[in-house]
C-alpha cells in the first residue's frame, strides 16, 4: 500500500472529528524506500530552483524591455511634440518652400557679363535642382548677375523661361523679396536662447585651383542674416576645370563636389548655400540649360519702337576690344563699308550701329563717363581707346548715316542738347528710356536693347573673330536666335522677315 493511501474505512461524511487515517510506518520502511523518497525530494528541490532562475531571466528581459520601450517613447515625444520655437520655424519654412525645412542656393557673385552670366546662371539652376536645393534669383546690375547688384532680376530679364522649366520640374526658384521675406520672418522668432537664423555655408565655385586665394572679393550683403555656427565663416572651394575631360561628367564633379564642401563634421548640410561663381563654360547637357532668357518687356518693346519706323534695318555689331595690332581696324571699317554698300544696292536701308566703342567721337574721356556713353564691357573704356579706334570709327561715320541708341534721363538730355553741335551730323542717337527703379540708371540696359535689335533687323553684319573683331558671345547669341528664326521662316522672303542668318566681315 502506498503511504499516503486513505485507510479501507474512509468515509467522506465522517466528521473529521470522528474519522481515522491511516498512518504509515516510515520507521519500519527498507532502505531502497528510503533512498526513494531522497532522490524525489532532490530532484523537486533542483526543478524548483532551475525554476526560480528561469523566472529570474524573464523578469530581468521584461525589465530591460520595459526601459527600451520607455526609452523610445521619450524619443518619440520629442519628435511630436517639437518646442514652440521648432513649429514656429516649421511653418515659415513651409510657407516660403512648402516644406518643413527650405534649402536654398543663393548666387551671390557670377563673374562674366550678361549674356555669359545668364548661361551660368541657367546652369546654375539646373544645378541646384540635382541638390534638391531652390535657386535665389540674383538681382542685376551693369550687365552683372549677383546677389547685391542694384536691381530686380526682372529688371532685365522676364520670367517665363524660368516658369517654364519649374513647371518641368527641371528647377525650383524663389524671388530675391520672397527669400529675404524668409530671412526676416526667420530673423522674428529668434529668442535669446536660440538663434533661429538660416544655417549658411560659402563656397567659391572655380575652374582653376590657382584661383582658390585670389578669387572674388565681393562681400555677402546678407551674411549678418545667416549663421554660420557649424560651419564657419571660411568660404569652401570647389574646383572643377572648364570643358569636358575624357571619361569624366563635370556636372556629377560640381555635385558631389558642392555636396562634400557644405556638409560639416556631423554630415549635416545647411539650409543656406552662397556662391561666389567663377567658370568659364557650360556644364549641364539638356538643350532646356542652352535656352537663352527672355528679356523684360520693357526692353523688347522698346527696341521695336525704336527701329519699326526705320525699318529695314542692317545692324552691324563691331567689338572692339583687344584687336591687335590696332593699325589693322581702319582697313577692317573700309571692308564693312563694302559689305553695307553690297546690301544698300538690294534695297533702302538704315544702318544700327551695335559697339563696345562710346559713340560721341568728339567728347573727351570725361564727358563720355558723365553721361554714361560708356561701352559694353568694363574693360574697354575711354582711357584705353587709341586714335586708331577714332580712324576707324570715322571710316564708317563719314560713309554712312548711323542710328545707335543711348540712355535718356535727364542728366544726358541736358548734356548732350549742350553738345548738339558737336555730334557728327551722320549720326542719330535713339533715345531709351528705362523704366522707374531703385538703384540709378543702368547702362548696361542698352546692351540689351541693341542685342534685341539686332535679332530682329532684316539684315546682320559682325566682325569676323579675332581678324577685325574680338569673338563675343554677345555676337553668338544674336546668330542663334536669327537662326531660329531663320528656320521656322524657311528661305521665303517673308515681309518683315529676316534676309540673312549672318554675314561676317
């Protein structure tokens, strides 16, 4: 019978009062039953206590699953619930870039003048769309695009070509008032105890790592609206040579090379890129890049009103500048002559007369300065014109009646009815008139105008490359467009057409 068995007579109804159990004898047990009953015992005792550190395993993961959970749940409310200075900062970036963090890339100097300076900027464009970053439109001035030039980018140029492209989704652009509306509204929820100012980086952009400790000087007019703590004051170099190299893709170089240079030592990029831009050629292979801008409407409209009533026009482009010898520019205005007088027999004309030359031959340097008849490019002025220049400049006065355009405002009217007598009586001078603005008149808008001109005349004449005249892509642009035209009018002779792409010199 086992030991623990209930006695014969158990009954369940008994009172326990009054019942009997069964007590086993475990003196008189053998020694194999006492051995048995040893190793039952040990072997609960050892099952109870794997039990206890089974249990306590457990316990410690759940605990340590409990902290990890806690832990991620505080990460998380930071995420949610950001500081009011952080959702204050959110909703500016959201409304100038319809997202929560604006990433811009502002040019604050590109070197060459405007037709050069344009094409970078178009490249510049492309660009900043592949850093996923939205292009500052510079402002103008003296036929220079930059950040702190005098006038509004729509002083010069329209912009439907920019329209065009964003809506591609091949750019993002923000206007000049709209980014500095930015600036201040960031500038408004900056407290003493956090700087909400755009983080900035600057960077030059070079073709020559020569350039990199003597390249531009020009100063940030906004910098005092930017911080620079992360990042430091240092302007990064980013050196990519001009013209495409075998096996290489400069436009990947400029990337990736602009990527590394803004990145701190976190890897972080900041909101704001500034670029000091000075490149020669184009980078960015998409005929849409190669699109010249279209020029304000104040400009196009002008140059038509200007030239309809003379109509038909031969406009004649001569860059000046860096010919050499200079005895050879006499012969080269003899040799237009005869290419005018070739045309002038086909049908009646007026010449316009499209120069980096100051037209009023008899001024002196400083009358030429004064009422802002200075030339086309800042390099070629009153001081370095030599009598040969006048020859030759003469050669064309004295053969033909010349049309060319000048600024009008109030101070050259006063000073050129002064000087009536003294203007050659073959030429006429066409007076623009700019538009109201900020920033004083600006010259270099003739540029403009006659660039104009010249694509619309019926005829053009231009000096042939580094023989008569500088190579100018100026000169370049106006072909490009006439061609154009030249195609979709076929070789009709269409009234009010164009007769011919180019005639060089």
């Amino acid at each position: 019978m086992s030991p623990f068995r209930r006695g014969a007579n158990y009954d369940p109804l008994t009172p326990l009062s009054q019942r009997s159990f069964y007590r086993p004898n475990l003196i008189n047990q053998t020694p194999t039953s006492r051995r048995s009953v040893f190793f039952v015992a040990a072997f609960v005792i050892v099952v109870l206590f794997v039990a206890m550190l089974l249990y306590g395993s457990n316990l410690r993961s759940a605990a340590a699953s409990v902290k990890n959970d806690q832990d991620s749940e505080s990460e998380l409310v930071v995420v949610q619930h950001p500081t009011a200075l952080d959702e204050a900062k959110r909703k500016v970036d959201q409304k100038y870039c319809g997202m929560d963090k604006c990433r811009f890339l502002v040019p604050v100097v590109i070197i060459e003048q405007e037709t050069k300076s344009q094409m970078h900027f178009r490249h510049l464009s492309f660009l900043s769309n592949r850093l996923n970053r939205t292009i500052v439109l510079p402002n103008v001035g003296s036929a220079f695009l930059g950040l702190c030039r005098p006038h509004t980018f729509t002083y010069y140029f329209s912009i439907s070509w920019l329209d065009v492209r964003q809506e591609a989704g091949q750019i993002r652009y923000i206007l000049r008032e709209d980014y500095e509306a930015w600036l201040s509204e960031r500038a408004e929820i900056t407290t003493a105890e956090q700087d909400m100012r755009p983080a900035a980086v600057d960077i030059n952009v070079l073709w020559n790592a020569s350039m990199i400790n003597s390249g531009v000087k020009e100063q940030n007019c906004w910098a005092e609206r930017l911080t620079y703590e992360g990042w430091g004051k240092e302007r990064k170099a980013v050196v990519v040579a001009d013209g495409k190299l075998k096996n290489e893709n400069p436009t990947e170089m400029l990337r990736e090379g602009i990527v590394r240079a803004v990145k701190n030592g976190k890897g972080e990029e900041p909101e704001v890129v500034n670029v000091w831009y000075d490149r020669r050629t184009p980078f960015i292979d998409d005929a849409a890049a190669q699109q010249p801008l279209s020029y304000a409407k104040h400009w196009t409209t002008q140059a038509s009103a200007l030239t309809d009533p003379l109509a038909p026009l031969i406009a004649v482009h001569w860059r000046m500048e860096g010919i050499q010898p200079v005895a050879k520019l006499a012969a080269c205005a003899r040799n237009l002559t005869e290419h005018i007088r070739r045309i002038a027999q086909r049908e009646p004309h007026t010449v316009y007369f499209l120069t980096d030359y100051p037209h009023l031959l008899n001024l002196t340097g400083e009358d030429v300065d004064s009422i802002g008849t200075n030339p086309e490019s800042e390099t070629f002025n009153a001081e370095t014109l030599t009598s040969e220049h006048h020859e030759a400049v003469a050669v064309l006065y004295g053969t033909y009646n010349i049309s060319m355009s000048y600024l009008s405002t109030p101070e050259t009217e006063s000073f050129l009815e002064m000087l009536r007598e003294q203007i050659p009586s073959s030429v006429r001078l066409l007076p623009v008139r700019p538009p109201p603005a900020t920033g004083g008149p600006d010259h270099s808008t003739l540029g403009i105008v006659d660039k104009v001109v010249a694509m619309q005349a019926r005829w053009f004449l231009a000096g042939r490359g580094w023989e008569c005249a500088r190579y100018s892509s100026y000169t370049q642009q106006i072909v490009r467009e006439r061609r154009r035209k030249w195609e979709v009018q076929g070789l009709a002779d269409v009234e009010g057409g164009i007769a011919n792409v180019v005639e060089y010199w």
